[in-house]
C-alpha cells in the first residue's frame, strides 16, 4: 500500500509540489521498511550525515559545527536537512529541497503516523524513532 496519500494528504503531484522529494523519499523509505537508516540520520550521536537510495534520492543533515566542510557551503544558514533527487531518474519540478529542522520532522511524523497507522504490528520496531521525533 503507499503510504502517500495517507500521511500527506495528497496524491504525488511532482509537476507542482515543493516538497514532492522529500515525500517520495520518506515514503520509500517506509515502504521498503528502511526504518533503522531514517533513525541514524535522525540520531545526532550516530554522526551519520546523510543517506541514500536507488535509483538516485538523498537525505542529508548538517550540524552548525560540520557547515565549514565541503558541500554544505551553498546550504541555507537556516537549513540543517536536504532533500534530493536524481533529476535524471525523477522528474520533479524541485527536485532539491532545504528544510529546517522542525519542518523535517513535521514531515517524518506525518509519515510514520500514516506507517503506523497501516502496520500498528510495527510499532515496537519504531520506538527508536519515535523517541527521537519528540
């Protein structure tokens, strides 16, 4: 079942949503169960940067401490998560997207209230992770 439209509301509309990457990736992500690698990315003491799927989506993080290294210069000073897709694989309207932290998290409790909602047998399994979104 995709979760899409149950935790955002809204069928995928890649031709006009702003955040249409970080909605199919969350949804991936969920879909294909991928619960442990959302919460290395989430978990700051894992010191996990960023993650990555096939065929060519990324969510990134980045730390005040980590903004002077390499690839986070053309970062938002605001920002501290990305969302991004391949657009050779994807055709997206934006296919980046830069996110505060509060508004990350808005979007990965959306997306496992519809997970949860779907799979409750799974909520032990998400306990990591829904400590880390509080």
């Amino acid at each position: 079942m995709n979760l899409f439209l149950k935790a955002f509301g809204s069928e995928f509309e890649p031709h006009l949503d702003k955040d249409a990457a970080i909605k199919f990736i969350l949804n991936t992500l969920l879909m294909d169960r991928d619960i442990e690698r959302l919460i290395e990315l989430l978990d700051i003491s894992q010191n996990v940067g960023g993650i990555e799927g096939e065929p060519g989506w990324e969510l990134e993080r980045v730390e005040d401490k980590d903004r002077s290294l390499p690839g986070y210069s053309e970062w938002p000073n605001w920002a501290y998560f990305r969302a991004a897709v391949d657009p050779d694989f994807y055709e997206l309207s934006h296919p980046e997207a830069y996110y505060t932290t509060e508004d990350f998290l808005r979007f990965v409790n959306l997306a496992v209230a519809a997970y949860l909602e779907t799979y409750p047998e799974e909520r032990n399994r998400l306990e990591d992770l829904i400590a880390l979104l509080k």
